[in-house]
C-alpha cells in the first residue's frame, strides 16, 4: 500500500492579528501543541556567498562525491563543536567575498494570509499557519526566466547547539515510511511485488534521487506528488539540503512549492516534522535571492507561532535578506533583536554587520566590529577584513584602509587580491597613484597572484592621475600574465587616453575590446565620445553615440554635454545644426531642463537650467532665446515682467566638466556678438543672465536676432540625415584638406623674406594696394586676383634685385596681368590695348617689365592670396551652404579687414596665417562661437595658442580700432 497522499490544508484560526504580533509571539495557542525538535552536530549557514562542498553521505551510509546534496539521515556530521568551527574556518577563508555586489531592486510583495474575508491571520492558530496568500511560487510564476533563480544561500550542515549554546533538543520521530513500507511487506501475497516509484524504492533513495526527479519534470508535473512518499524517509537536515540544492540549480520555484506544501500540512501530520529551525532558516536565506524580505519576516512570524526559535543563522540569514532589500535599519534592528534574545553572534553575523556599514559609509562603525571580534576572541578572517578596508575604501579614508592592513598583517591574515585590490582602490580615488603602486609591487613580493579586478583598480587609479602612458603600460603588463582584461579594465584604458588626449588609442581600445569578446557598456561609450570630443573628432563621435542607442546603451548628461561640445566647437555648420537637434532629444530624455523660478509677485521672470561644457551652454542658451521669441509672439512683452533671468548652474563633478570661466567667455561672446541687450556675472561657478524686459522685446524682433537663430531655424539643415551629414563632410573635409596641403607646399616654396624688402615700397604700402584695386576694377578682375598679384608684387619686391622705386606702378600692373593670366579664364584677360589705354603705360614698357618680373620671380608665377585660404576655411566650416549664404555675415567683414592688412607695412606673413588670424578676429566680433573652429585647427596645426597666431590676431585687432 503506498504512503498516504494527503494535500495541503488550511490553516484554522481566528485570522485577526498582524505581523506585528506574530514576530512578537513565542508560543502557540493552548490548543496547539509545540513540536518537538532536534539538533545534529550540523548547521545551516545563512551567507549567500559562502559555499561548503564537504562530502556527505547517502542513507545508505556511501560517501557522495563533493557538492553531492545526498546526506545521511542518521550520522552525525562532526563529532564536535570545535570540529565544526574548524571546518567553518578553513572553508570560510577560502570563499569569495560576502555581499560583495548586492542588487538592490526589490520585487513584488508577499502579502500577508488572510481568510476568506480578507482579514490577518492570528498568531493563535490550531495547526501551523496557512501559507502566504500570494506565496513565493506565485510571485515567481510571473518572472519570465522560468525556473532560472539568482544565486542562493549555500547549505551547511546545522550545529550541534541551540541559539544559547544549550545542549539540543531530541529527535523529532522519524523513520515513518519504513513503518509504512512494512505495512506494505506484510500484505504482500504470492505472486505479488512490492510497489515502488519509478524503478526504485523510496526506502532507497538519497537526497541526489530526489533531486534528479525533480529536475526531470515537465513545468506543469506536480513536484509533491512526485518526490511526497520520498519525504517520509527524509529528517529535517536532509530536507533543508533538497530545498537549498534545489535553489542552487536554478529551481527556487519547485523548492518553494515543495516547502509551501510542508507548512500548509494539518496539524499532527507526520511529515510535519520537516518543518523545523533548519528548513526555516534555508528557505528565509532563499529570500534574499529575490529580495522577497516580506516572505521572509512572514517565515520568522510563522517560526515564533509554531514555538521554533530563532538561531544565530536564522538572524543572521534574515539580516543578509534586508541588506538585499536596502533595509539598511531593518537589518540593524534584527541585529538588536538577536542581541535581545540572549543569542550570540558569530563571525558570520558579524561579517554582515559589516556589510551594512560599508553600504552606509560608515567605516567608524565597520573598524569597531574588528575590536569587537578581538575581545570576544572571534577570529576575523580575510574577507572580515576586507570589507572594512573597504568600507574606508568607499568613505574615502584611505590611510584607514592602510591601518586596517597592516591589523590584518600582524593578526597573522595572509592577504588575498581582494585586500590589494581594496587597497590600490583607495589610492586611486585619492590621486595617490604612487602609493597604489607601492600596494601592487608589495603584492608581487608577497607572491599574491593578480587578478583581473586588480589591473582594473590600478589602471583606473592611473586614469584619474591622468597617468595614460603607466596605464597602458599595465596594460601590457597584464597581456603578458594572461590575465584577460573585461569591460571595466578598458573603460579605465579608454578613459586615461582620453584624458591624455589621445582619441586614436582611445578609439584603438574600443576595437580592441570588441574583438576579444567583451562587449561595450554605457561607461564604454561615454569615455570613447569624451575622447573624441578632446580630439575634435565630431564625425566619430556622432557615429559612437549612433552605436550606443543601436546596443541599448542609455546616454547620460556627460555624453549629451561631450556631444554638444564636439558638434558645436567644430564650427561646421552641419555639425551645430545636429547639436541642436540632439539637444531636443537630450530634453526630452530628462536633461538640459530649463525651469522657471519665479514668484507670482515677483516681477523678475527667472528661469534655469544646468550646463557643463561650453558648447551644451551655448546650444541651450539660443534653444532658451528662441522659446523667449515665440513667447514674446503668444504673450506679448507682459509676460517678460521687468527683468528676465537666466542662471545657468554647475552640475556635481562630471568627467566632461570645464571650468565656469570658460563657459563665461562661450556665452559672453555669443551674446555681445549678436547684439543682444543681456549682462552676464560670474559668481561662485554660477552664471547669471539679465536683461530688462523693453529692449529684450526689441532684440528679439530685429533683423540681427533673426541672422543669430538661421542656423536653427534652417529647414534644410533640419532634414539632412546623419549619413547624408557624414558622408557630404567627408566629402568637403578630404577636397578642402587637400587644397590646403598645396597652400602650405606654396608658403614653404615661395617663402617671402621681409628683411629684404625694399622699404620705400614698404613706405607706399597703402598707395600699391589702392592702385591695385583700381587697376583690377579697371580691367575686371576678381577681388581674389587682385590680392593674388600683390602677392606676386611681394614677392618682388623682396626677391633682392635692385628695383626702380619709381617704377613700381608699372610693376604692379605686370604683376596684375600676370595674376589674371595664371588664374582668371582666358576671356577675362586684360588685353594690352586696354590696358595701355587705362594705364597710360606704352605697350613696350608693359612688355619689357613683364619679362622682367618673370625673372626676378625665376619665371614661376603660382600665387596663393589670403582671401583665396579664407574661402577654403569657409568652404571647410559649410559656408557654400544656400541656407547660409542668403545671410553672410562674414565674408564682408573679412575682405575690409585682409584690405587693411594688405595696406600696413607687414609683409610676409603666410597666407594661411593671415587668413586664419582674420577669420578668428571677424567670427569673435560677430559673436560665432568658437572663434577659431576645432575642424580649422585639426587642419591647419594652428591652434588659439599659436605664438605666430596669436601676434597676428592682435595685430589685426589693433587695425580693427583705427
């Protein structure tokens, strides 16, 4: 006859008490009689990752290979209690951190039991509680990984003491199902077989058989009525290890299932038993698996009505459930309550104490747990140590940490990589890389094998010393250990060569990751746009941030800040349309927010917002202009009060942060640039924008600010596509990188020498240029070839023959004819009966000097002027664009001031360099910020440093004021 299948029932009662009472409750109602427990020299360590793999036995008393759940009902597991500390030690030393990443989202709640009317259960029951009415199982259904469950509490067989240190109880009753299987025996008649359960007896199955069946089922197959007669011959340890092996293989559901089933028994059933402190406990450490904290306090309430009291490894295990849960207070008033109850903690309970306080920074705290552990004689082992390493770690209190090692160091401890690590951690946030260096050298003489977290912590602490070249070095170090880099050690990689400015090895790491297998994060990605917007490389930068929406990566200010930094400061008007296009999806994503502080009775409109790289600054404040002229359009010049101001704020310390003052002088210039009637102040990192109501509304209607928002409200700008975008500015970028490189083969061939120059020309310099404007309006000639034969006419007057002063009007002329003839289309040459007309000058004479200017100029007429280098900068900034044209508010303003160059008695000066130095002083009056584009300075090599730049751009500047 097979064992008795009775199911679950429920639970009997008045259902009217809360939590509260339950968890205060410690006995049973007077009808319900308080089962017996036992205890073996065995016990159930609580710690998530801590796992012992000890051999055990099956119930046939043969040993089970190691990791084996089969156990052996009958034996005792230790002979002592010292043994059990022995063995707690040794594996405890060995095992990884505890609690060293905890996830902190918590899932749904187990409510509490109610009846059928809604109400709570009592804590005064008939039989044991009913179980939760939304169980585990249930809120588990809903996940979609199935049977997959996050790492569980390792099994440890339960010790030989009460939470006192009192002696235990005796066995619960056991060996049921052999009595039933006698019954079975003795009704067996001729011909007939014993019955049995899929091929093999109950009576000789081990845990491992079990566990098997259960594994083997199908998801809708009822795991009770498949393993429930297997039960009868399990004694609570044993049961206990099925549920945590269970949980271990990613079947937390089935062993839920299995122990809701157990607590739901009637009260008197003979596998009630199995419901004991050591079951409990497991299945309240499976918790903390799912941050089911509700369930597990559910289970402590249901422990204290059944009369189960808590041990150290039940408190212990709960405690470990609320630092999961992020109840850091809760998890301390466990702690208290241990306390409270006469139980002693141990190394365990300590270890997550520690945990609490590292999560809460407080390393005072964690530091007194070690004196603590010291006078109660309690051994603190490595990884006690090295959470309060780094809980200074983490408090920034590195020469604690420090002290905290050389503790570990005299009590005996021999470190591990985590101790190092901690160490060089520490270190690193502080800046001191050459005292992590010191950690990591005394780690190679201690023999302490290198992992990959320590090359992690100690390039990373290399990267925020902006030391690129050690990094890298370590980097290479660590290829030669066989030591395989993750994702974190190349985001410190990237990050320490963006910091160094080196986008190419940046960009070079980035490959390199992808093809070893380790796949780009969020961090990733933002380091590699940071070192792209250093390098000026916006094209790249915009193709990464396409890559990082593309892998699912979200963008954080910093990248959105990098990117409105490299897109503006290009200067490339394709690139700053984008930016404000980006700046639109950044707002709508959380940032770049722009607030409005005002006061109903105040009569200052205030807004604000938060900005920290030049460029974000520049594209938020003409997205803020443009909403005030379409307010000003809706509301009238009412809604703007008295005063408007804007305040742009510093955010927390970002890795693409600049200083305030340079954010001052973007926006400065912008705004005196176009005109517009605002202040600006600067005061502690904060800027400040004002301006009265009356001439803002003039501002915003004026022809000017309409020129200042083209750029923006440009339709065709608006509907390019980025690789239309790309691929047009890899187009202009090559043509205009190569006209220049024949500018600057030019200006090494033709170099002009001032010294020699002849300074009576030099004395009639405005004289020769007005004469060559006027000969070149005379004959028709291009502005361009004008300048282009005083550059000959330069080079003539320099080139050391003796000249007839006198003559240099004729000169002059031949140098124009010349030009026209090396540049203009041969319809546009100036023919000599013309020219003789207008000049006066005989045909012979323009003749004879003609030949002798191809002489002095060794019959080589290439000429490149000025004007010609400024057109291929504006070409290369997207000038030639029909949307910009209509407003060019340049190109004028650049041929007065090249004319006023021409005219002052400077010559010799590179074409390239004028150019340059007259773009950057014409963009900076007319407010286009920046005044000296990253995609002219990445192709020019001149930079707003440039000793050569920077003289001539003052000089221009100085003729700018006459």
């Amino acid at each position: 006859m097979a064992a008795p299948t009775d199911g679950p029932q429920q639970a009997r009662g008045d259902p009217t008490e809360s939590l509260a009472l339950l968890l205060n409750s410690t006995s049973l109602g007077s009808d319900t009689a308080a089962p017996q427990h036992w205890l073996t020299q065995t016990d159930i360590l609580t710690t998530d990752n801590v796992d012992f793999d000890a051999p055990v036995t099956s119930s046939s008393g043969k040993a089970q290979g190691k990791g084996s759940a089969t156990r052996d009902v009958g034996a005792e597991f230790l002979d002592s209690a010292q043994d059990l500390d022995s063995v707690y030690s040794s594996h405890l030393s060995s095992c990884p951190d505890l609690l060293s990443s905890l996830n902190s989202a918590a899932e749904a709640p187990v409510f509490f039991n109610t009846d059928p009317n809604g109400h709570a259960a009592s804590g005064r029951v008939d039989g044991p509680l009913e179980p939760a009415s939304r169980s585990l199982s249930a809120s588990l259904a809903q996940d979609n990984s199935g049977d997959a469950a996050g790492p569980g509490t390792s099994y440890r067989p339960p010790q030989n003491s009460n939470k006192d240190g009192s002696s235990p109880r005796k066995h619960p009753q056991r060996g049921q199902g052999y009595r039933r299987l006698w019954q079975q025996v003795t009704k067996v008649s001729k011909g007939q077989k014993l019955q049995d359960n899929m091929g093999l007896a109950f009576s000789d199955m081990t845990v491992e058989d079990l566990l098997k069946i259960v594994l083997k089922l199908a998801p809708q197959e009822s795991a009770v009525e498949a393993i429930k007669q297997g039960l009868y011959y399990l004694d609570s340890s044993a049961m206990a290890a099925l549920l945590k092996e269970l949980a271990k293989q990613g079947y937390l559901k089935r062993a839920v299932e299995i122990f809701d089933w157990l607590r739901a028994l009637e009260p008197g059933h003979e596998l009630g038993g199995l419901c004991d402190l050591y079951t409990y406990t497991t299945m309240i450490s499976q918790c903390g698996s799912h941050q089911q904290l509700r369930r597990a306090l559910e289970l402590v309430a249901e422990m204290r009505s059944r009369g189960i009291d808590c041990n150290v490894h039940t408190y212990s295990a709960l405690m470990n459930v609320c630092i999961k849960a992020n109840e850091l207070d809760l998890a301390q008033d466990v702690y208290k309550q241990m306390l409270e109850e006469g139980c002693s903690p141990n190394l365990v309970t300590y270890n997550i104490l520690i945990d609490v306080y590292v999560k809460r920074c407080q390393w005072e705290e964690a530091v007194k747990v070690l004196d603590t552990l010291e006078k109660q004689g309690i051994q603190a082992e490595v990884r006690t140590y090295n959470t309060v390493i780094s809980a200074c770690n983490k408090s920034g209190q590195p020469e604690q940490a420090l002290k905290v090692y050389e503790k570990m160091l005299a009590a005996g401890v021999k470190p591990s990589a985590t101790t190092y690590t901690a160490l060089i951690s520490a270190y690193g946030k502080k800046g001191q890389v050459e005292k992590a260096l010191e950690i990591f050298r005394d780690m190679i003489r201690r023999g302490c094998e290198r992992n990959v977290i320590t090359y992690s912590s100690l390039i990373s602490a290399c990267e925020k010393a902006g030391r690129w070249e050690m990094a890298l070095e370590l980097f290479s170090k660590m290829h030669k250990e066989n030591c395989k880099p993750n994702v974190v050690t190349f985001n410190s990689l990237i990050a320490a060569c963006s910091h160094g400015g080196h986008w190419e090895k940046a960009s070079e790491l980035f490959e390199q990751m992808q093809t070893q297998g380790c796949k780009p994060d969020s961090i990733t990605y933002c380091g590699l746009i940071t070192a792209y917007e250093r390098g000026g490389q916006w094209r790249r930068a915009l193709k990464a941030f396409e890559q990082m929406q593309a892998q699912g990566c979200h963008p954080d200010a910093a990248v959105f800040n990098s990117l409105m930094e490299v897109l503006w400061q290009s200067g490339v008007l394709l690139a700053q349309a984008k930016a404000l296009q980006l700046w639109t999806l950044a707002n709508r994503s959380g940032h770049f927010r722009i607030y409005t502080n005002s006061k109903h009775d105040s009569n200052v409109l205030q807004y604000s917002t938060v900005a920290f790289t030049s460029g974000a600054a520049v594209v938020t404040v003409v997205r803020w202009v443009s909403e005030l002229k379409n307010k000003l359009l809706k509301d009238g010049p009412g809604f703007f009060r008295e005063k408007v101001v804007f305040t742009l704020h510093k955010s927390k310390q970002n890795r693409s942060e600049q200083p305030s003052a340079r954010i001052f002088e973007a926006v400065s210039l912008l705004l005196a640039g176009n005109a517009s009637p605002f202040t600006m102040h600067l005061f502690d990192q904060t800027i400040t924008l004002e301006a009265a109501a009356a001439p803002l509304a003039v501002w915003l209607r004026s022809a000017a600010f309409n020129e200042f928002l083209h750029i923006q409200q440009s339709q065709q700008l608006k509907r390019i596509s980025l690789d239309l975008l790309l691929s047009e500015d890899v187009a202009i970028a090559a043509r205009c990188i190569e006209a220049f490189n024949a500018v600057k083969r030019y200006e090494q061939l033709f170099s002009v020498n001032p010294a020699l120059c002849n300074q009576a020309l030099l004395a009639q310099r405005p004289q020769i240029v007005h004469l060559a404007l006027k000969y070149g309006a005379a004959f028709q000639l291009k502005d361009d070839t004008v300048y282009d034969a005083l550059q000959l006419f330069d080079r003539v007057s320099c080139c050391g023959s003796p000249l007839n002063v006198g003559a240099w009007p004729l000169i002059l002329c031949s140098c124009l004819l010349l030009a026209a003839r090396q540049v203009e289309a041969p319809a546009m040459w100036p023919q000599l009966e013309q020219v003789t007309l207008l000049t006066g000058f005989g045909a012979d004479m323009l003749v004879a000097m003609e030949r002798n200017v191809l002489v002095w100029l060794a019959h080589d007429i290439s000429t490149i002027s000025p004007m010609r280098v400024i057109q291929l900068y504006l070409e290369r900034l997207g000038h030639y664009l029909p949307d910009f044209k209509a407003i060019d508010r340049v190109s004028k303003d650049l041929q007065t001031l090249v004319l006023k160059v021409a005219c002052s008695p400077v010559v010799g000066l590179r074409p390239s360099l004028v150019g340059a130095a007259a773009l950057l002083v014409v963009r900076r009056a007319r407010g286009m910020v920046p005044a000296w584009p990253t995609v002219l300075q990445t192709m020019t090599d001149y930079t707003p440093n440039d000793g050569e730049l920077t003289a001539c751009v003052m000089h221009m500047e100085a003729l700018m004021q006459h």
